[in-house]
C-alpha cells in the first residue's frame, strides 16, 4: 500500500472533497483503497489518498493538479 497526499482540495464540504478526489482516481483508472479528508478551513480541504500498488500510486501522483480549482473574477468592479 502507498499512501499519497496530502493534497490540498478546494469542497464545499468532507463529503463533496471525497467525491472529487475519487472522481479524477477513477478517470485516471485507479483505484483507491483508502481517503482520508480532514480540515475544511476556507472550503479547503486536506485529503490523503491510499493505493493498492507503485503503478497506481504514479498514476494518482497527478491528483492534486486534477483536482485544482481555477477561481476567475468574472464580476470586476467599474
């Protein structure tokens, strides 16, 4: 088993972090064995991820940068 994180998700809450970090696993085609999301300053949470094996753990090596959220200010004052 290899553990990977933390990784720093952008939710609205624990449940929807979870969600998002097993979505991008799974369209990466890896299986996680294990989250732990904790934290949940500033819609910010910490998520540590575990997988099966070393193939999987280079796949999901990429999952932070999958699952960051570009914010853009769409509403600029004039």
């Amino acid at each position: 088993m290899t553990e990977l994180g933390p990784l720093m998700i952008a939710a609205h809450n624990a449940e929807h972090a979870e969600y998002i970090v097993r979505s991008r696993a799974e369209q990466r085609g890896v299986h996680l064995t294990r989250v732990e999301v904790s934290g949940g300053f500033s819609d910010m949470w910490v998520v540590k991820v575990e997988v099966s094996d070393a193939a999987e753990a280079a796949a999901a090596a990429d999952l932070a940068e999958d699952t960051t959220v570009l914010h853009f200010d769409s509403h600029r004052s004039r």
